[in-house]
C-alpha cells in the first residue's frame, strides 16, 4: 500500500558508517529506503532496506519497482554512497562496475521518477595538492593518482552527462573518522605508534609539509542532511568540498598520538623515498602474519598537501564543521586503551602476535558486536572526563587567515 504521509528518500549504502546514522536522522521525516549489495547484519531499523546489487539492471530494477509500489513515483532526494573501495591501491574492475557504471545504471533508471535531488559522495582525493598554506577549492585542478579517487571522477563525469533534468549534489569529502577512530590511514598511524612499529619513527618526505583534510562522520551527515532541507534553492549541478579548514601535518599527528599513548615525544625521522619504497616492498615479502598496510606506491604521495577552503560550502549549505580532528585525537586513544581488541575490530585491523597471545577466547570473533561498542563508548566517556595533561596543543598562527587561499 502506497505511503501519502512522508516523502521518500533512496540510500545506497544504508548499513555504512554514513548511511547508517544518516538514515536514522532522515527517517524523523521521511519514509527511507535502502539498498545494499549485501543483506546488513544490523540493518538500520530506521529504513526499510533492501538487497540490490547496482551492477545487474534486473536487482537494481526490483528495488526501484518495489520503491513505486510502497512509495509512489516521486523520490525528495537519492543519497548514492555506495561505492568501491580498496587502500591498497590496486586497479580493480569492481571501480568501473560499482562505482562508475553502478552509477550511471541508478541514474538512467531513475528517469522514470520525480526525483528532485541526486547526491553524490565524491572525494577531495580527486584534487591535485597544493603546496603549503595554499587553499584547495572547488575549482582547484583535478589530479587523482591512484584508481579509487579516478572511479570518482569517472563518476562525476557520468552524473554531469546522465542525470537529465535531476539536480545534482556532488560532495567532495574529507577522509572521514569518528570518536573511535574508524578512518583506515589514522588507524593505521596510531596502531604502528602502539607497537612500536619500526615504521612508527620514520616518515619518507618532509614531516611538516604533507597535511590530509579529515571530518567527522557527524559533520559528514549534517552536511547532507543540509544539502536535502536546501534542495529547491541550491543550482541545478554543484560540487562542495567537505572537510574541516585545518589539516594536521604528518609530523603534529604523530607527536599527538605519542603522547597520548605513551606519554612520550615522539621523534620521527625523514628518510629518502628511495629508501621506504625499498623497505616497503622488503615487508611485503616477510612472514609478518599479517599484510603490511604501507606500499611502494603510497611513498609518492606522502608529501602531498590537501589543505581545504570550504566556503562554498559554507554558503549553499550554511555548514560548518562543529567538530575537528586535532580536539578528537584525545578521544580515540581511550578507546584504545579501555579494550585493545574490539579497539583492533572496530578498525578492521590484524592485532600483532603479542596482542593476540593476550586476547581472551571471547575476545577472538571478527566483527565487534553493537553492546561492545557501546561498553565501549561507556569506558571511553569515562576516561575523556577525567583530567589529562595530553592534550593536542592549539594551531600555530601561521595557520590562520589562510582560509579563503586558493590552490
């Protein structure tokens, strides 16, 4: 039976780190529908969710059919998160089959809807870097080096050609963490730091210039949430940069996690590039038990400089990220601290043989399960309110009145 009471809203991904707080939010008012590849083992209960795989025209057919049947043919807004992902780097088929022709198989399909928005969730990896204090903006020349942030703009450039009269939300996202970590690269740094790591006390360019851009998942799903209730007065086609103004060096982020996982200085050492490819490609071939996480390719990229001006963003959508990563860096190491291994879990990482030695029989399943995560959250609460001497100090002046830079 058709639903008449609350407009609909499409999101492919629904069971992912966005989509799953997303569509509780957007649920308090509207009737939401989910599609995933694979039948999540906690699906949001806030959205009806269904199995649809955007590489077959006949799933992705039934799930657009079934949205007609329950919903009728007028769709508010198609959230597209769901895409392929993959850090090591590695070309991949599954980059032009989900990401790049998933894509343009929704968009042709969606043509027989109303749809009154279309948004994206692109990458600020497309961009060239800029070299230090210079601002990236919207405009800023493309330069994507490696095949994830390519499918991007493969992407992009598909919705620019197939979207018809939908408009369309293009939203060029920062590397995204939580209070837990739950960002690949940062967990990584704080897991070599942890271990003490060889890796952990070298860097393969100059410490102080390569900075990423980071936001907070909550920021992420307020800036779409914004991008929604503005669909009627935003253009036909825009692309906004979502991420936090400061981004950390290299250098600041290692320095933060030392202390704050041993109460040390951290000192980390420049090497030459030559030398950490050969390293890399050396740590590959030993018996580790476990893949190492830094590749030869990666060494390339480890100067790179991705600094963000977000006013654009700031004035379609009114946002501003209300969080940053340099005050939730004292958050994360709590959790790390409170429980090694659901800390491991939860960042999908391969503890090391000493930690797993230590683990408790119950502590060896694979997947952290939601009242783990929130003992979890409970421990970590507990220990950020109680006074620490670790925290990350504030920016150097340097950094500001730089925002409106542009690349």
């Amino acid at each position: 039976m058709m639903s008449e009471q609350k407009g609909t809203i499409l999101i492919t991904g629904t069971s992912g780190r966005i989509g799953y707080p997303l569509a509780k939010r957007l649920a308090e008012s509207f009737n939401v529908v989910g599609f995933d590849r694979r039948a999540p083992s906690h699906p949001p209960p806030s959205a009806e969710c269904l199995y649809v795989d955007l590489t077959s025209d006949a799933s992705l057919r039934r799930g657009l059919h079934a949205i007609r049947e329950l919903h009728g043919n007028r769709i508010v807004s198609v959230i597209h998160l769901a895409a392929y992902y993959d850090f090591s780097g590695a070309p991949s088929p599954l980059y032009e089959e989900i990401t790049v022709r998933g894509t343009e198989r929704l968009l042709r399909m969606l043509q027989d809807f109303e749809v009154e928005q279309f948004i994206f969730s692109s990458s600020d990896l497309v961009y060239a870097p800029s070299a230090p204090g210079q601002r990236i903006n919207e405009d800023s020349p493309l330069q994507p080096k490696w095949p994830y942030p390519e499918s991007k703009v493969k992407t992009e450039q598909v919705i620019h050609a197939e979207r018809g009269k939908i408009p369309a939300v293009i939203l060029r996202i920062a590397g995204v963490y939580d209070d837990l970590c739950d960002s690949i690269p940062l967990a990584q740094q704080i897991q070599r730091i942890y271990e003490h790591d060889i890796t952990a006390y070298v860097f393969p360019g100059d410490l102080s210039a390569g900075r990423q851009a980071f936001v907070h998942n909550d920021d992420v799903v307020d800036s779409i949430l914004r991008a929604v209730a503005r669909r009627r007065e935003l253009p036909p086609e825009s692309t906004l940069l979502i991420g936090e103004p400061e981004s950390l060096s290299y250098d600041e982020l290692q320095r933060a996690f030392g202390r704050l996982i041993h109460g040390v200085e951290w000192k980390t050492r420049a090497i030459p590039p030559v030398v950490a490819k050969v390293g890399a490609r050396i740590q590959d071939m030993l018996p580790l038990g476990r893949p190492s996480f830094i590749k030869p390719w990666m060494v390339d990229l480890a100067d790179d400089n991705i600094e963000l001006d977000i006013t654009r963003a700031r004035t379609l959508l009114g946002w501003d990220p209300k969080r940053s990563l340099r005050e939730t860096l004292p958050k994360m190491i709590p959790a790390l601290k409170a429980d090694p291994f659901a800390w491991y879990r939860e960042n999908e990482l391969k503890p090391p043989l000493w930690l797993r030695e230590l683990a408790p029989m119950d502590d060896q399943a694979g997947e952290i399960e939601p009242h783990e995560l929130m003992r979890l959250a409970e421990e970590v609460q507990r220990v950020i309110a109680m006074p620490s001497p670790m925290a990350m100090p504030a920016p150097a002046e340097h950094m500001k009145g730089s925002e409106h830079g542009k690349a």
